[in-house]
C-alpha cells in the first residue's frame, strides 16, 4: 500500500485513528451505538454487529435486589427495551419477577439526576462538574483522618470488595446495609448451630412445606428461585404434588398459595413450630426430644388459638413427608420473638430430618447488615464521630422508623455525599450527590451466593450524567494519596478485570473474560452441602414477644410485593401492577379484618387514624378477610417524602407507626400495638378487581386432588362432589356453531394463505402452577408498549392491562377457610368471537391463524366490541395516555416492534403478535417452518411458575397441545359459547373430596 | 385518516433515523444552513429532496453496477434495510476513488469533511412507512430476489437524485401485489 495517493488529506493513520475513536467496525455499522456497545460481547447474535431491526441480546445481572438473577437485556439500536431472565442463570433460569422487569423504568427513570450536585450554602442545589465533585469529595475524605462513615447497599460484589478496602486504607468504617437483612436468622443460625450464614432452600425437593411469616413467593430471600422450585413441587404432576401451609396473622399471598392458613397471633408462630419438633422429636427418640417435651401441643394449643389435634396432624404429615421443608424470618413475622421462632423453625428441620436435603448450609448467600449495624452507626453520627459519611445505594433516612430520630444524627455529620441516581430521602439530607449509573450502563459484578457471580456490562450510553461509583472511588484516592492511593487501575473497567485475572486465572484471560460476559457471569457448581453440627446448649427457649403500646390492635407492615423496601416506588409499571391480594394500585392501605370493621364501623376507603406510642397516620381502610381481628396489616414502600415524581407524597410509610430502640439485633416490625381514629374522611381506594366472588361462574375451576389423580374432568369433579353443572351447549346452540370456524376461515381464505396449511396459535395455563405474582403483566406492559395511566384514571376504570391476574374469594364463611384463586386473563382469542360482528369497521377480525385480530388504524373507537366481550380484556384507550405515560426518557422503553396506540382505540392482547410474525418472517428466511416452542409470548416467558404454555394448537407434537389435551383443561365462560382459545388447567386443592363442594366455583 | 393514531411515536427513534446518526439525537435531519458548504452542482431543480450530500445512485447502482446490499446490508435479513455507514463509504472514498468531474469531487470532499469531523452526513428520508405498517424487507426480498428493490423504489439506477416513485403509504399499492401473486391480505400481516 505504500507509495499510494492519499485522498483529500485522510491519510491511513488519521482513517485508523478515526475509526479507533468511533469504536470499530461494528459500531460505526450500527450507526447509534457507542465504542462503549461496541466492545461489549453479545450473547444470542454470535455476531458484534447491530443489525437495524434485529435485537441484539446482552447478558447482564438484576440489581433491584440482593437476589441477583440473571438478565438478558433486549436492545434495538443501542437501547435496552425489555429486561428478560437469563436461561443459563442458575438462580432464576430464564424468568424474573415484576421488580426485576421494572428495572428498566430505574435506567430510563425521568427523575434520574442529570450530574453532580452540591448544596449551597441556602440549602439549594448546584449543579457541578464531575472533576469539582470528585475534588470536593476528596478534599473532605482526605482531611476526614478515618472519621469516614461509609453505608453501602450493594452486594457482595467486586465493587463492595473495593469500597471496603478503599474505606479501610482511609480508616473509616463501613457497614454493608440492607433493610430486610434476615438478621433474626442468623443470630437463631448461631444459637442453633454456631454460624451465622444462611442456608439456600430447595422448595422443589420439598414434599411438605410449612412456612412460619416468611413471604417465599413475595419478599423474602430469592423470590424467583423460590416459585421456580415452589412451581416443580406444588404443581400438580404425576398425580401429586407437595402441600403447603402458612402460619401466620395475615393471608399473605404466599399463605394464598398454601393449602392451608393457620391463622395464628403474631409471636405465636413459635408455639407451633416448637410443638411440631415435640411431637417429631418423641416419635423419632431425638436428642432434642427431652428439652422440647415442655411444648407439647396440648400445652401450647390454647395461646396458638389452633386445636393440640391440628398441631399433631400437621407434624405426622410433616414428619411423614421427607424431604419436607420449614421457613421462618420474613418481615411480617418480625417481631420480639423472632429470633426464638427462627430457632424453633431450625429445630424443627433438624428433628424432621432436613437438614442437608432441603436446607443447605454451604453455599451461604452473600452477608448483609441490617438494622442491628446501621442503628449503632447513627447512635456514633448522633456523638459527632465521623466527619464525612457515604451512602452507596442505600435510603436509611426513608427504611428505617422516624421515631429512632435517625435524620437528625445523621445531620450531625459534617459532610454528608450520596450516590443517589434519584434524589431519594437521604440525598436530600446531603451535601454532595454523585448520582451512579444503572446496572445497565456500568461494569459490575454481583455474588449473590457462592459459586454463582453474575456480571454486569453497559449496553447503553448513559442516559443521565451519571459516573460509577467505582471511578468516583478510584480518582478520588488518586486525590487524597497516602494509603488509599494505591487503588491505581485507571478505571473501575480495568479494576474489576484485573480482580478477576486474579480469579480466573486462565491462560487466555481475554476469551475467558468474554466468555463469562457472554454468559452472563461465573456459575460454578454449588459447593458441597454441609451437614451443620448442633451447638452445644442449643437448648430451645421461648419467651412472649412484648408490644409497644397499649392500643387494642397489634400493628404488622408488611414489605409490599411491588416496592420491597421502597425502591419499586418510583416505577409506574409496579405503581400500576395492582397488590395480588388486595387489587389496589397506587396507593397505601391499612388492612381491618371484617368483624373488627363492623365493630369500629369503618369500611373501604375511609380514612383512619392509626397511633402507636410512636407516631400517627393517617391512611384508608381496605376491609380484608385475610387478616385476623387483632391485628392490622398494611404494606411498607409507599409515603415518600423524595424519590422523584412517582413515589412523592404517594401513600403513607407504615414505618411512622414503629419503634427504633432496640438493643436485639434486628428491627422488630411487628412490635406495636396501635389504636384507630376515625377521621371522617374518605378517600377512594384505587382497586382494580370487580367482583371479589365467581358466583358459580367457573371463572377459575378447581378441583380435589384425589379427583385429579384420577384423571377426571373439572365437569365430572363438580357433579361427583354433587354440584350442579349448568348444561353448556344446548342441541340448538351446537347447531347454530357447527362448522362456523370453517366458514370464517373459508371467507378469510386468499391465495396462498390456504386454511389448511395456517396453524393456529393456543394456549394453555395451568393454574396449579400461577401463584398470582404477577410478573406476566409487568411483561405484558413491557412488550407491549402499554401505558400506565395513573391513579385518577383508575378510579375511573380506565387501566389498560392488557393481561390482568382475577384473583377471587372462596369461602371465609361457615367455618370454611378463606381461599384465594388466581388466574392470568388475557384476551381468549375465541374461535366464535363476539366481539368481531359488531364491529362496524372490521377493525376486530379473526386472523386465518385464529386470532382476534385487532387492527389500530381501522379502529374509530366505538366500543361496541369491548361491550360484547364476555371477558372485559379490550380497553380502550380514552385519553392521550400514550402523550402521558412515557415522559423523557421513559420513552426510550418502548418496543419499536408494536404501534403505540393514540386516544380513541380499543387495545388488546394480540397473543403478542409482533413475536409471531417475527419468528415467522425468521423461519420464511431459513426455509423451514415454526419449530414448537420458537414463539414465547412476553407472559409464559416471564413467568417464574412456567404457569404458561403457547404454541400451534394444530401440531400434534406441540407442547401446548400435551397442556390442553390434560383431563384438567376447561375454557372461561363455556356456556358463553365463544370457544377461546386459551384452555385453562384447573387448579387443584389439598382437599378431601367430601369437604369439596366448589358451590361458589359452580 | 383523522386519528392521530401513530402520533406518540415521536418518541421511538425510527429505525432509519437511529442507523443514520451516531448521537442520540434524532429528528433534524435538515443541514444547518450555511455550516454546510453549497454543493457546486446544484440539483435542486431534480426531482426528490436535495441531500445534503449529492449522492448519486445512478453512478453506484448504474455504472458501476453495485449491488443495492452493498450498502443496504441488512434489507435481506431484517425488517430494516439498513443505511450504509460512513465507514461503507469511505472504505471505497478515502484513498481510491476521488471523483472525475470537479462537481463529483466537490460532493466527495464532503463526505471526507464530514469524516474527518465524525459527523454523519444527515441524508433526508425518501420513503417513510407509517408507523402502524410493519413491511418486512427481508420477506420480501426473499420472495421476489435480491433484484426486486425496483417493483417499490423505481429505477434507482437512473435516478441521479433519488425521489418517490410509488407512494409507499397508500395501501391499495401493497394490495394490488398482493392481490395479483396470491399472497395474504390479512390485516394482521402488517398492522400490529
């Protein structure tokens, strides 16, 4: 090439280098994306280029909890649309829940702060450059001498690694903070067993599940993991399936899904534990058995409110049941005793075998503090110990209780610096703010537990001005000197490879590295389980929790399924993501049993005083069956006084109504007992569900499972436990439907898109396996671009859920236990649709592959169809929600694959059409036809149950044919004569047959 | 059509804008008057919209007879045909070939000017769906061959200035197509 004429001054060096500087080859091709996208390795498209209008897929790690499931993140021209799970992730293989989806509107979050800011000296904020910030920052670390406080809420991970050692070298102090730590665990983990770390659980292996307060489906430990496993073992298979049940004041949804709630006091829960080990612990001749004969059930009945007969019936079949499986420690069971419960809990699977099988000590989730570390570090705040404080993904000023006065000794400290991406409560108390960048645009990594880490890798730009936490960390020793100055990797990239070249340890670091990116971390095989020896003195003891307080009710938050600890409240899509059990969306609630409603004559929407010695607040009444008279429940998340324009002044926080002094190692939630006011006030309750009973309607059938095993029908079910079952088809109606389909598709019928070779897309939900978490309809709204519209509208009825979970009522009364039903609604796409002959511009018609098509841009909005559908799963969009519900940049969420729809059109589920017609084009280029299982709509792809199956109802090999040929299925509504296409698999119950009478079912 | 139904989408980069700029800008697809030096040859009085770059297909697609995959890669395997990027360009621009005619020249410099500044070239758009159609290019190229751009786009390669030939939004004209190969009418094949 030498001795070439150069063109216009470019020689070859400068095209080099400019190449060099726009990134390479692929990111020049991909025109939007960065040299950052560039260099990331991507793992379903083997090659790096961006092709425009094909997604390219990163694998990445969810940081919205400590859970650390894996994620493939969707990107269409350099930006992430939809968060999905990560197959090949041990932990939540290929699902992810609601929150985890919704990490998305954190990245693209309208609050996000645009850069560094400082307070001035009247208390405002200035906008700052990152090098005066991090100047700032160091100028006061450094003359701090080791009076540095640091609060990291981030995981085990190389970062906190590197934060710890960056806040030793400067002798300060840090405590890694979580609010639901699971700190009662450990400390019962010490007194049991002498280690402090905790086991991972194995519901899956479980035959018999008894759960004392901990939420496994909701909040409490590894969510995703927990239903995938709750799923394998509770869904009915193989003519069996394990039982569940729950103990504790309040029918969580956790207690729903269980075969049976024992609705016991709170500080009870242990009595119960402690008798089952008794009744275990005799039969077997266990060691334990002499110290635990002092909890005999018949001694402990009374106080549990249960019979001596229920509590030994439940330890036989417990004990009978092996590997069976007990859990204690969720936040609603956090009271005085919770310590002593978690211990009966571990003595309980020691006595019934189950240790090593279904609870595994070893492979220890990562270790956070809690309440037990954060309290003494703001008592030594409140003495002006530390000069200089650091709060890394952490809000202690909103997470922990008002009445511990925590806001006023953190003031205490000179200079106080967040990380905050959103100006959240503790931001707010501080000096300097250097907003982080999401999971989504840094390199990071997250261990979760041993053997598994997941990685973390930009996929995009970031969106706000936003620098990691890591760089901060590193430039800023590069400032201060001394010790900490030998942090020297120029940057927290080349940081955290380096620590992993120390991990790895592989001759080809760089394939190594890329591979595991790819992969989305390191998963390495679970370190042998280890058989936890019994501490000496693990004697059991039991002492009654106190309450605060001497009003009449005990007082019990609970952590919200959709905020956690408060952090989802800033995300619409689980603002609008109504509560599983209650149906409210947007608003906090204070959950009264019936009885005690009647009593205070209160009733929904009415707003109450509640006060405990700590505090007051004032919040609307949701009457609830599913808690007991004593006690009141209401959801933690909500009543933010910052956190951006979601979460502002939305709700109440529950934590106003708690205590903060104590002196026990965790923060008792359950603690306080609280009196009610009546205000006369009233406020409507934003709910989204109709009417909370089927009325005989078989909307969600059920069935016993001595009658599933053997193969009936819900039908033959009902009418053997002597239930009427109205006649579906008369003579006259089969008539009438016979061979309509085939007329339709006969008129439908042009060209080469010949009937007989269309398939026809179905579905199948078993309802045995959906727990109602309602992860589906996050991912509804995710791929469908689907507004969310907002508390006032709701009122009004104007949600656009496209894909709704109905969750209704049975029993409760005569002495039968109160039942939940859940069940994912989506259009049904019937074969026999009435809402297509009323449409008066053929915008609703059925598609020759049997869909009920719905097409936009003929829709003028007259509604009729979505009055003739007998599911209500058409709504109509009233108001420019599509100009409202996406302000900048949540905008750049949207699937560029589906229409957003304007003011005046009927919206629907479309079986999301966009990823038929995308795997179809697919398979036209490749000369095949659809392989089963290619298409996955957004909901059976989210759902951590596998609760959902999809596929073509015309191939015989299909999946979802297996599904819908299984004696369990039945379709919505079949007097109705629609014939959908979505076939439901009855849920069935732990349930006697002559106990079922399904009256209220049908 | 007197809903605004597509309106919203304002917020969703069009795919053709997204693969044209590199920023995360989008929309001003119009040159700044005056930063951009006038063209000598001034082919404004051509049909179609004059590009701030005068780029001239007729050249590439009709003497020299390049592949219209050249540079719209991806129109075989995506929805989006895809805009060549400006390394596409100067990998035949920056060293061999420079232009014949001073005009040619002129319009070359351009592009190398707008290399050498890392600033894309922002072509305007000729043919833009509306955004409730989804038009797989690939399924279409895969029907018709890689020679069928023409049955849509016209004679691109007698077009100096590149202009509508078929109005890509009435949908009689996918119909008619449609219609005569015997191929699917179904409304749900486009509009989802």
């Amino acid at each position: 090439m030498a001795g070439q004429t150069e063109a216009d001054g470019v020689d070859r060096r400068q095209f080099l280098k400019v190449l060099g500087t726009v990134g390479g080859g692929a990111a020049v091709l991909s025109g939007c994306s960065t040299d950052r996208v560039a260099k990331l390795v991507p793992y379903m498209v083997q090659s790096e280029d961006q092709v425009p209008g094909i997604p390219t897929w990163y694998a990445s790690t969810c940081a919205e909890c400590s859970s650390g499931c894996g994620l493939h993140v969707k990107t269409r021209e350099g930006r992430p649309i939809k968060l999905e799970g990560n197959p090949d992730h041990p932990i939540n293989a290929g699902t992810l829940c609601s929150r985890g989806q919704a990490g998305l509107q954190a990245l693209y979050n309208p609050d996000r702060l645009a850069g560094p800011m400082a307070k001035n000296a009247a208390g405002t904020w200035d906008a700052i450059k990152w090098d005066d910030a991090i100047a700032r920052f160091a100028a006061r670390v450094g003359a701090a001498h080791g009076e540095l406080a640091v609060i990291n809420g981030y995981g085990a991970s190389t970062f906190s690694s590197l934060l710890t050692r960056w806040t030793s070298a400067l002798g300060g102090f840090i405590t890694n903070f979580e609010p639901f730590s699971r700190e009662a665990e450990r400390l019962a983990n010490r007194k049991s067993w002498g280690r402090t770390d905790l086991p991972v659980y194995d519901f899956a292996a479980a035959k018999y599940i008894v759960s004392f307060g901990a939420d496994y489906l909701e909040t409490w430990g590894s969510v995703v993991e927990h239903q995938r496993g709750f799923a394998a073992s509770h869904g009915f298979h193989d003519g069996g399936m394990s039982r569940a049940v729950f103990v504790g004041p309040r029918l969580s949804l956790t207690a729903a899904n269980s075969d049976e709630w024992l609705n016991v006091p709170p500080g009870a829960e242990v009595l119960v534990a402690l008798a089952m080990a008794q009744v275990i612990a005799a039969k077997h001749g266990h060691a334990l058995a002499g110290s635990l004969s002092r909890y005999s059930p018949g001694k402990v009945a009374r106080e549990t409110g249960l019979t001596a007969d229920q509590i030994t019936t439940l330890a036989t079949a417990f004990a009978a049941a092996s590997p069976s499986l007990a859990v204690a420690g969720g936040v609603g069971a956090q009271h005085r005793g919770a310590i002593d419960l978690c211990q009966a809990v571990n003595t309980l699977n020691e006595v019934a075998g189950n240790l090593g099988r279904t609870v595994q000590f070893g492979s220890a989730p990562a270790a956070s503090e809690g309440y037990g570390a954060i309290q003494p570090l703001f008592d030594r705040m409140a003495k002006g110990e530390f000069q200089v404080v650091l709060v890394h993904d952490a809000n202690p000023l909103y997470t922990l209780p008002r009445s511990g006065k925590f806001a006023e000794a953190f003031a205490k400290v000179t200079f106080k610096v967040s990380t905050a991406a959103i100006l959240d409560e503790t931001a707010k108390a501080c000096d300097l703010i250097l907003p982080n960048l999401h999971g989504l645009e840094r390199w990071d990594d997250l261990t979760p537990r041993a053997g598994i880490t997941g990685m973390m890798q930009p996929v995009i730009e970031p969106v706000r001005g936003g620098l990691h936490t890591g760089d901060v960390l590193l430039k800023a020793a590069k400032a201060v000197g001394g010790a900490v100055a030998a942090f020297s990797a120029p940057s927290f990239e080349a940081y955290l490879k380096g620590e992993w070249q120390k991990t790895l340890n592989a001759a080809d670091f760089d394939t190594a590295w890329r591979e595991a990116l790819g992969k989305g971390g390191m998963f390495s095989a679970a370190p042998a389980a280890e058989q936890p020896k019994t501490a000496a003195g693990s004697e059991v003891s039991y002492t009654t929790p106190v309450f605060d307080g001497n009003g009449d009710y005990i007082f019990m938050p609970y952590p919200s399924m959709q905020y956690h600890d408060g952090r989802g409240a800033n995300k619409p899509w689980l603002l609008e993501n109504p509560d599983p059990i209650t149906k409210i969306t947007w608003q906090s609630w204070v959950e009264i049993h019936p009885d005690t409603a009647e009593k205070l004559d209160v009733r929904e929407g009415e707003i109450v005083e509640l006060a405990s010695p700590h505090g007051t607040l004032r919040v609307p009444v949701y009457v609830y069956a599913g808690v007991r008279p004593d006690t009141f429940a209401m959801p933690l998340g909500l009543g933010h006084t910052e956190y951006g324009r979601y979460a502002k002044d939305r709700g109440v926080n529950a934590l106003d109504l708690l205590g903060a002094a104590d002196g026990q190692g965790f923060l008792p939630y359950v603690a306080t007992r609280v009196s009610l006011a009546r205000t006369g006030d009233y406020r409507k309750v934003a709910r989204v569900d109709g009417m909370p009973r089927q009325l005989g309607r078989g909307i969600i059938q059920s069935m016993p499972i001595a009658y599933a095993a053997k193969g009936m029908t819900p039908e033959q079910s009902y009418k053997a436990a002597g239930g009427s079952f109205p006649e579906s088809n008369t003579e006259l109606e089969r008539t009438a439907l016979e061979g309509w389909r085939e007329r339709q598709l006969e008129q439908t019928r042009v060209g080469n898109y010949a009937a007989d070779n269309m398939p026809k897309w179905g579905m199948a939900v078993d309802l045995s396996r959906c727990t109602g978490c309602s992860a589906c309809v996050t991912a509804c709204y995710a791929e469908n671009n689907i507004p969310t519209v907002g508390e006032e509208q709701i009122f009004r009825r104007r949600e656009m859920s496209w894909m709704r979970i109905e969750r209704y009522w049975e029993g409760g009364t005569g002495g039968e236990p109160l039942q939940a039903r859940f069940s994912p609604v989506m259009c049904q796409h019937c074969d026999n649709a009435p809402c297509e002959p009323v449409c008066p511009v053929y915008a609703a018609y059925h598609t020759p592959d049997g869909l009920n098509g719905q097409v936009y841009n003929r829709c003028v909005g007259t509604r009729y169809c979505s009055n003739n559908c007998p599911f209500k799963v058409r709504y109509f969009n009233w108001l420019k929600f599509n100009d409202t519900a996406w302000p900048e940049p949540l905008n750049l969420q949207l699937n560029p694959d589906v229409t957003t729809r304007a003011r005046g059109v009927m919206e629907k589920c479309t079986f999301c059409i966009q990823r038929i017609r995308g795997v179809q084009n697919t398979a036209r280029l490749e000369d095949r036809t659809v392989r089963d299982g290619e298409i996955v709509t957004a909901c059976a792809q989210a759902c951590p149950s596998g609760a959902i199956k999809f596929g073509n109802v015309k191939d015989p090999a299909a999946e979802v044919v297996q599904w819908k040929r299984d004696q369990r299925g039945y379709t919505m509504l079949e007097e109705a004569n629609v014939r959908p296409s979505v076939t439901y698999l009855a849920k069935v119950l732990h349930v006697e047959p002559a106990a079922f009478h399904g009256s209220e079912e049908r | 059509m007197g809903k605004r139904l597509l309106v919203g989408l304002g917020a969703l980069v069009s795919v053709f804008a997204a693969t044209l700029i590199l920023s995360h800008q989008s929309g001003a697809q119009q040159p700044v008057p005056g930063k951009t030096p006038a063209a000598k040859f001034d082919s404004s009085s051509m049909q179609g919209p004059r590009q701030p770059i005068f780029f001239r297909h007729d050249i590439h697609v009709g003497q020299i007879q390049m592949q219209c995959q050249y540079c719209h890669y991806s129109v075989g395997v995506s929805n989006e045909p895809g805009i060549p990027s400006m390394q596409t360009c100067m990998g035949c621009h920056f060293l061999y070939v420079t232009g014949r005619t001073p005009e040619n020249k002129a319009e070359i410099k351009k592009l190398v000017a707008a290399w050498n500044a890392k600033k894309p070239v922002e072509w305007l758009r000729i043919h833009e769906l509306a955004r409730h159609v989804h038009f797989p290019h690939s399924r279409h190229i895969k029907a018709l061959g890689p020679q069928a751009c023409a049955t849509c786009h016209g004679n691109i390669a007698r077009m100096p200035q590149v202009y509508k030939v078929n109005n890509v939004n009435n949908m009689g004209f996918c119909i008619t197509c449609h219609l005569e190969r015997k191929v699917t009418r179904d409304c749900s094949t486009c509009h989802y």
